[in-house]
C-alpha cells in the first residue's frame, strides 16, 4: 500500500467513510460512493484513492479498487 494512499468503504448503515490509511477513524462520511470519490480526491490530490469493491463474493467483500 502506499504510503500517501485513502480508502473509501461503504459502512454497515449504508454510507461511504474516506479513511487515510492506517487511521481508525473516517475523514469524511457521504451518501454516496461517487460523493466519497470525490471527497477522497480533495482530500489527497495526486494521491491513490483506493475503492472497495462493494459486491459480495464468497465469505465476504471483494478487493479494492484504483478509483
């Protein structure tokens, strides 16, 4: 993982947290996904914004993606 890189994960109410890595708690809460996106790309230009996946498969979440 980078070093530099934020996370956007949807939360069990529904809602997308923007946590920085290694932080244990969100920097932002929106809605939506696409609203957390942006919100993650404010808060780190040039940065990796990584997205978690949120489709179901086998025991759990899929992986992240680059948004």
């Amino acid at each position: 993982m980078a070093q530099d890189g934020i996370y956007v994960e949807q939360r069990a109410d529904g809602e997308f947290a923007v946590r920085k890595e290694n932080s244990k708690r969100a920097s932002a809460v929106k809605p939506t996904q696409a609203e957390a996106i942006a919100r993650a790309k404010e808060l780190a230009p040039g940065g990796e914004v990584h997205v978690e996946r949120v489709r179901n498969v086998g025991d759990g979440r899929d992986k992240f993606r680059k948004a």
